[in-house]
C-alpha cells in the first residue's frame, strides 16, 4: 500500500526537485534530451542500424516449402525497416512483417525512434499445475491457467496430432510419468539445463521461443534450439520446456537431407500438411508432400515426418515427377504429455 503524506510549503517542493532529479539519473539521459515532435520521423521509409525485433504477436510467413508460423516473443535480426513493415532474417531467408507485429529490441531502434513504443515481452509469472493425487514431492507439468482453452483456427495441425497420438494413447491429464527417458538421459520434466549437460550441449544463453501450434497447450510451452550433429543425419534439437523450464518433449530436424527422393506414385497417399508441430510448418502448396507416421518405444510416442518437393522433368515428350526431401523432424512425446495434448485437441476441435 502506497501512503501520501500532506507537505507544505518549501518541503513539499524540495522533495518533488528531488524525486524528479531522481528520475533523471535513473533514466540515465536527460529529460530535455528527448527529441521535439518535429523529428518524429514520417511515413517514408528510413534506414537504421540493424538490430532485433521481438514479435508481440503470431505471423504467418511463407517459407522455401510451405508455411509457418512465427510465435509471439520470438526474436530475429533486423535487415531494414519503415513505418509500415519490418524485414527481417528466418531460415536464411527475408521475411517481411507488419511493424504492428513486433518492437524493436536494443538501442538501435531507439536511436532510430522506428517501431512502436518498446514494451517488455510478455513472460509467464504464474504457473498452473495440472491438478493430480499424487502427492506433493512428484514433479508436476507447469502451464499458464486456460492452457486447454479453445484456440481460432489451426484444425488441421489439431486433427493430424489426434490421429498421430490417439492410436498410442488415450486423452487425459495423468502426471505419472515423470522421470520417463524421453532421448540420450534426457527425462520427462528434467530441468532444461540439467538436460543441456546430460546431452552434451553448448552451455550458451540460448534464447526459449513460444510453441504457437495449435493443439499443445495454450501460451504455455517453449522450445530451445540447439545446432550440432545427431544420430547422423540430424543438425539440430529442440528442448521442448513448460512454463517453468522443465523438459516435456525433445525434437530432432534434419533441415538439409541429401540425395533422398521419392516417385509420385509412393507418395500419393502423403495427404499430411504439418511437416513440423514444434515449429508450426506445414505445407502450402500442391508441389510439396508430406509424409507423417507415428509409433510408441516405452512409454514415449514417436512422429516422424518428411516434406518433399517435386522436382519436373522432361524425358522425351513426357513430364516426369519425381520428390526430393527437403526437410525430416523425429518428435519424441512421453505418453503422460501425449495424453495433455490430445486433451487440448479435443477441446479445440469442440464445437460448443
């Protein structure tokens, strides 16, 4: 509780000198240093210092084979930017964003007075643990309260992860798996940096990302990428996290597969669209097929998933198509997450 004292006269107007003079040094520039109205910059595009924007809400982008979408609190490098969009470096490619989607981040876009007003990324301070009998010392999954709350749109991601899950196990919110292997020691809701040792990974400040695919729970999970090599083939992981950095899940993506094709003909039943859950890619377009299949080891679910683009030929008067991979995810799900999944799903997909 904040409490007002009456001061009078001199008192009162030497202490409200000195608050505003502390407010001057916290600031750290003076007030009078703030730039006048009149270099407000206008509606032409301006360049500045490339720097980083933090994205304030989901945006779907287009990439090499379909589509994505870019969580909220996701950071990226700034390549430009003017008073309407903001282009910015994903996948090794531009991307280009509505500046109401994002602030800038540093003291570039400060310098450059571009963006709208910097504001603090919204970081979970409340955690909600799904209510169980067991007792208090067994490790409970952390999720923002509404984590199972409707979602607009993303039935197609839904409905694919309730046909690749429900064959392995039932909807439900059962924690009775904590301490389940899930990859290499990594166990179900093992601290994140007790499983970055016992992986072997960098030991960096690696930056935790919002999972925005519709059907896991809602606002409430993360994922923290790492580069190296696995299992051969694999360049990168992800640590699956809830909202107090215990790991629920891992992920390994393959994002440059060589020299494997397929023909039309073994791919026309790959009718799937999500080629990647954790990273929200699916397919959009017609030239691109993704393969998805599913299977239980123990008390772990894995989805294993493939996209192929069509590669035309000619040969003699005919047209031949064949499908080159371009990218492959392994996501492993302990069965007790499995069940908190498809539990969202439901209720998701729910028409009332």
């Amino acid at each position: 509780m904040v409490c007002y004292a009456i001061l009078s006269g001199s008192i009162r107007k030497a202490v409200i000198l000195g608050a505003v003079g502390a407010v001057i040094l916290v600031a750290g520039n003076p007030i009078a240093a703030a730039p006048p109205p009149t270099q407000v910059p206008n509606s032409s595009p301006s360049a500045m210092t490339p720097g980083f924007v933090v994205l304030t809400q989901p945006v779907k982008v287009k990439i090499a084979y379909g589509e994505t979408v870019l969580p909220a609190g996701m950071k990226l490098p700034v390549v430009s930017s003017d008073a309407a969009s903001v282009r910015v470096k994903y996948m090794g490619e531009v991307q280009t964003i509505p500046i109401a989607a994002a602030r800038f981040d540093g003291s570039a876009a400060e310098t450059a007075g571009a963006g709208p007003p910097a504001t603090p990324p919204i970081v979970p301070t409340k955690f909600a643990a799904i209510p169980s009998n067991m007792p208090d010392t067994q490790l409970q999954v952390s999720l923002q309260p509404g984590y199972d709350s409707r979602m607009q749109g993303g039935e197609t991601s839904m409905r694919e992860l309730q046909s690749l899950l429900s064959t392995h196990c039932s909807e439900g919110v059962d924690l009775s798996g904590a301490g389940t292997k899930i990859y290499n020691g990594a166990t179900y809701l093992m601290n994140a940096e007790q499983a970055t040792t016992v992986l072997g990974l960098p030991h960096s400040a690696p930056s935790r990302v919002p999972v925005a695919t519709p059907g896991f729970p809602k606002n409430s999970l993360y994922y923290i990428g790492y580069d190296s090599a696995f299992e051969g083939h694999f360049n990168r992981l992800y640590l699956v996290t809830d909202t107090a950095n215990k790991v629920v899940a891992v992920q390994l993506v393959d994002e440059h597969p060589k020299g494997r094709w397929q023909s039309a003909a073994a791919l026309a039943a790959a009718t799937w669209s999500t080629y990647n859950f954790i990273n929200a890619r699916m397919r959009a377009s017609d030239t691109a097929r993704v393969q998805a299949a599913s299977k239980r080891q123990g008390n772990i679910v894995v989805i294993d998933t493939q996209v192929f683009q069509r590669v035309r030929t000619r040969v003699g008067r005919t047209n031949v198509d064949r499908y080159e991979e371009q990218e492959n995810a392994k996501l492993l799900i302990p069965t007790p997450f499995a069940r908190i999944i498809l539990h969202c799903a439901k209720i998701g997909l729910s028409k009332t």
